[in-house]
C-alpha cells in the first residue's frame, strides 16, 4: 500500500485471478473511468473510527503502473468533458449512498 498523506493507494488480491486496484484520491479515480479501466464500485472503510470511501477498479487486463505514472507525472492525457462526467458519476456514487 501506498501512502502519500492525502492519498492511499493498494492493490487487494481476491481468490484466484481477481485483482482489484483501489484509491481514496477521487480525481485520480475519474482518470482511471476515463482510461477504460473497468469500476467495480465504491467500497466503505470504517475502521479507526472514520468513514472513508474507496473507489475500485478491475486491473487484470490494464497497464495500471503506466497509467498511475502518467497521472502523478502530469502527463496524462484525456478527453476533459468525459473526465468532468467521470468526477461527477463518482460524486454520485459516494452521496447515494
């Protein structure tokens, strides 16, 4: 796991082939929608007394390295409408529930 102050960012292995790559950072999580990257939903911590939401994503079939290093790096590039429509999807996501 990967810790940066505000962002946590980890890999959770399931049973058998399943791979699913989760982050907190809800920006990064929209450019993850946009690169194709399949959502599998929004998960809840509550551990430590905080609630904290967690976005995950299926990331058997997808280069997640190159594209985590594109996004830090500043050099990711995607269409800036669908990534607006991803944020707010995601936003909705988090207040429905």
């Amino acid at each position: 796991m990967l810790s940066l102050g505000f962002l946590r960012l980890g890999v959770e292995r399931g049973m058998g082939s399943e791979s699913r790559y989760r982050t907190s950072d809800l920006y990064y999580a929209a450019y993850l929608k946009v690169a194709c990257v399949p959502y599998l939903g929004v998960v809840w911590d509550d551990t430590g007394g905080k609630r904290k939401a967690y976005f995950l994503f299926d990331e058997r079939q997808i280069p997640m390295a190159d594209l985590k290093s594109q996004y830090f790096q500043d050099r990711a590039k995607v269409r800036a409408l669908s990534y607006a429509q991803a944020v707010r999807g995601l936003k909705r996501d988090l207040f429905d529930r």
